[in-house]
C-alpha cells in the first residue's frame, strides 16, 4: 500500500492569512500589523497609567499637605499727588494708602476693606500702608508722611530721620521752630502775614510772602 507523505501545503490552498484571521473574534485583519498594534496599544496604556498616577499623588500630596499659599497680589501704587497707595483690582484705581479699612468701600469691588486687610490693625496691613512714629505706640498711614501735618504728634512723620522728608516746597514757608504743633517746620504760604504766629521767630509775620 502506498503512503502518502506530507507535501508542502501552499497556503493559498486554505485561502490568504488575511481570511483565515478575519474570521476570528478580536483578532486584527491583517496578522502582519497584529502585533506591531498590540505593542502600541500597551504602550499607549502604559502612559496613561502613569499619568493618572502622577495625578492621583498629587491629589493625594493636596489633601495630605493643603493647598499652596497664594502669592500676595501686590497693590503698592503712586496716587496722582505722589503719595503711596493701594491699586484696585481693576488694576486701575489707585486710592490713598489712609483710604483702606476707612469702613468704606473705595475700591468697586470692596477689596480694601477686606477682612484679612482690616482684622488686626495694623499688623495686618502690608508694611508699604503703613508708617511707625518715634513713639512706638503710633502709627499713621504711609502716604501722611510728608504731608506737612503733624501727624504723629512728635512730628516724626515730618522731621523725622526715618521720614526722610524733603525740603519745604514753593508753596510752604521753612520754620525753625513752629508754636503750633499742628505743623513741624514747613507750613503752607498761606499762612505767612495772617496776624497769627506760626513760627517761633515770627519769619512767617514779617518775612515770608504769600
């Protein structure tokens, strides 16, 4: 009896590799691009699992730690009469520095009258609003430095080295020495030959000029 020995079997006898995958549930049409596919398809995987993992540490780090502070906005500005100020958040207006926690709204959206501004004066005001006096129990607002006025009532807000305040302008009269202490050493023109004296050597009633 003659046997029959296994011959090469040419494949396009059974049909093209691409029928004999096509039929199978879940596989790829083509074996030539099912694995090449596979291997994207696990590496593209692989990223987004990483990816929801940094996620999900730093979601974890948030509630474990809390959030990042805030970095202040800051709000030092110049007002048109070149006195310290407190800007909007507009980014606009810019109000004086003593218009803050004045218990009125100045600002459109009530910013400088914010609690965390305004709850422990003046400790929790930016140091930029605020000037300390020779004596260390008061403290005026920084754009009443230079101002003329005696504010502080030592007049360490006119005189002062810390003020740093600049000549007596055109529109004041130098005094050596003020009677009144409503004013340090300069006081307005206004003043000079009013029949009151306002400087100790009376240069305001027989010198200055309006």
């Amino acid at each position: 009896m003659n046997r029959t020995h296994p011959q090469n079997v040419d494949a396009t006898s059974f049909g093209s590799t691409t029928s004999f995958f096509t039929g199978q549930k879940g596989l790829c049409k083509d074996c030539s691009v099912c694995f090449p596919c596979t291997r994207r398809c696990v590496c593209v995987a692989a990223i987004v699992l990483c990816i929801l993992g940094v996620i999900a540490a730093i979601i974890a780090l948030v509630v474990t730690v809390g959030t990042p502070p805030h970095t202040p906005v800051n709000r030092l500005c110049i007002t048109t009469n070149n006195q310290t100020g407190f800007l909007c958040d507009n980014r606009k207006d810019c109000i004086p520095a003593s218009q803050v926690c004045d218990t009125r709204r100045n600002c459109a959206n009530g910013e400088d009258e914010q609690e965390t501004l305004c709850s422990d004066l003046p400790n929790s005001l930016p140091a930029y609003l605020i000037f300390h006096c020779g004596n260390p129990s008061f403290w005026i607002y920084a754009d009443k430095r230079c101002n003329g006025i005696n504010d502080c009532g030592d007049c360490s807000d006119e005189i002062g080295s810390w003020a740093s305040c600049p000549p007596c302008g055109p529109q004041q009269w130098s005094c050596t020495k003020v009677v009144f202490y409503i004013y340090c050493s300069c006081i307005p023109r206004s003043l000079c030959r009013d029949g009151i004296q306002h400087c100790f050597d009376w240069s305001d009633e027989y010198v200055c000029t309006r």
